[in-house]
C-alpha cells in the first residue's frame, strides 16, 4: 500500500460529458500536463484503480455502469466528480433523461466544478483524492479489521459477482508470482463461479459491510473437504482473515476424517497460513510450465 500512496491508478468514465471534459483528463495523461510523472496510471481496470474519475451526468442508460464500476474497485477507494454536469447535472439537470450528478448513484468524495474542467483543477481533485485514500487507509488499518471484527457468513447467490472481483484482485499477486495470467482462478466465469455455488460451500468475510474475503468448500463424499480459492482483498492481509476463513469452512464439514488444500508451489504466504493450521504437503502436480500445484493435508479432529 505504501507504494500505492505514490502511484495512484485512476480509472476514468465518460457517463454522458459531452466530451469538454473528457479532452481535459486526457490533456493530464499527454506531454503538456503529464501526470504520469507523478505516477498516476490511467487504467481501464476498475478492479486496479484507486480513484474514480468520472465525467457527465446521471442517467437511466449509465446508473448501472456507474455503479457497477464503483462497486468492482477495492477499498480504500475515492471518487472525483469533474465538471459541473457530473457535479451537480450542470445545463442538463432539469433535461427529462438526466437524474442528476453522480453523488445521485454513489458517494462522491471530491467535487471539481467547472465547464469545462481545466486540467490544473483535475489534478488538485487527483491531489485532494490522494490525502482521502491515505486517510482511509489509515482507518482501516487502525479499525474492526484490525481488532480482528470480520463476520463470517455463507455467501447467497446474490453476493456472487462482488465476490468474483474479490477473487480476480485476490489472485492478481498470485498471477505476479508466476508471470502467468491463465491461473483458473483468474479465468472463472460468473457462470462457472454459479455452478461452483450449486455444489459447494461459499463463505464469506464482511468488513464494514463490504466483502473482504472469501473461500468456498465441498465434501467430496470421500470422507475429504476439499477448500479451495482462499481469496483476501491485498489491503486485508497480515491481519489473519484468511486463517480465519479456513477454519470456519473447516467447521462446515464436521463429518469428514480429513481436509485437503491446494496452492502453487512459489505462494509463500499461502503455505506459510496452511501450515499454520496444521496443513502437511503430501503431493505436487504441474499444473503448467510454470505452476505446481502443491497438495497439502490435515486430519479432521
Ligand atoms: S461540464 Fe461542460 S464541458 Fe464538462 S461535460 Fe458538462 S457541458 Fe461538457
């Protein structure tokens, strides 16, 4: 996170500008203004981006998208209205299609006015938004999380999409390790994750009302639990979320003699949790050139 502190990556959605604005974000990506200098990324990954920067007002046609980018970007997290049309509607607030600026869907944090926006006013939100990210980072280092208060709940049907973002965020360090993308963690569907969930266990940990992490299990009728796709948000670990997870899915198979695991044979920080709870390798397998999945056991007492 300290290195997120300085590279801030921002995600940038045009809901309905018409377009004044949006020539003013990309003149602070281009050689005049240059914000990369500073380390700012322009990504078009919500589940990668720190700051929200958001273009335009409100209407039926982009609620959705709204909302749905906001809700796929991980906490701490901050949202930059730019412009007076996504500040407040602006000319088009009394249009019959417009609802009105963007703090209508989501929570706005800094409000840049301003038709259009100049881009020396972009980057001072940019600036305010960085100060906001910091301080909730800081929160949530110091608050339940960190006392140890996550509810642990099965996960119901409706949780699914928010919890295969957690997943693909989750397992993106794991892509690092490996310098291979195609983990099939981060390659499951929503349709795939639904047929998981009619057959397994999913359990989920609950942060400040936002999903934090996750696993999921099944009874293979064998007398063994399988537990699979541990998955914590990065800004949630060291703090023994994930160990806890594991034993509450471990408890949801009271009836089985033995629990088996799995993770690559470069995830340090997965087996060092595993064996922690008492998890012994007992068989490696490739997985691909560049993956072994290691197998790791533990008898059910
Ligand atoms: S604030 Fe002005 S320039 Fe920006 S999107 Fe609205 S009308 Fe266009």
């Amino acid at each position: 996170m300290s290195g997120l502190q300085k590279s801030p990556w921002v995600i940038h959605y045009d809901a309905s500008s018409c377009n004044g604005c949006d020539i003013e974000v990309l003149a602070c990506l281009t050689p005049g203004f240059d914000v990369e200098r500073f380390g700012i990324v322009n990504t078009g990954n919500p589940k990668h981006a720190d700051i929200f920067l958001i273009t335009g007002s409100v209407n039926e046609q982009n609620r959705a998208v709204v909302r749905n980018i906001y809700d796929q970007m991980p906490e701490p997290k901050a949202v930059v209205a730019l412009g007076i049309c996504a500040t407040s509607g602006g000319i088009f607030r009394e249009c019959y299609n417009v609802s009105g600026g963007i703090d209508t869907v989501i929570p706005v944090d800094v409000y840049v006015p301003g038709c259009a926006v100049r881009p020396e006013a972009i980057i001072d939100g940019v600036v305010q938004a960085l100060g906001i990210l910091e301080a909730r980072r800081a929160a949530m280092e110091a608050s339940d999380f960190a006392a140890g208060v996550m509810t642990i709940e099965r996960a119901t049907a409706a949780d699914l999409p928010e919890l295969l973002a957690l997943q693909k965020v989750a397992y993106q360090s794991e892509a690092e390790i490996y310098g291979d993308a195609s983990l099939p963690a981060l390659r499951q569907s929503l349709a795939q994750m639904t047929e998981d969930f009619g057959r397994m266990i999913f359990l989920k940990g609950v942060v400040n009302g936002k999903i934090a992490a996750s696993v999921r299990g099944f009874d293979d009728g064998q007398g063994t639990a399988n537990i699979l796709r541990l998955s914590v948000l990065p800004y949630f670990r060291g703090h023994g979320l994930g160990r806890r997870l594991v034993t509450a899915i471990e408890a949801e198979f009271s009836k089985v003699k033995r629990f088996e695991i799995f993770t690559g044979h470069r995830s340090a920080a997965n087996i060092h949790i595993y064996e922690k709870l008492g998890y012994k390798r007992f068989k490696a397998e490739p997985f691909n050139a560049n993956v072994e999945w290691v197998y790791m056991e533990k008898k059910s007492s």
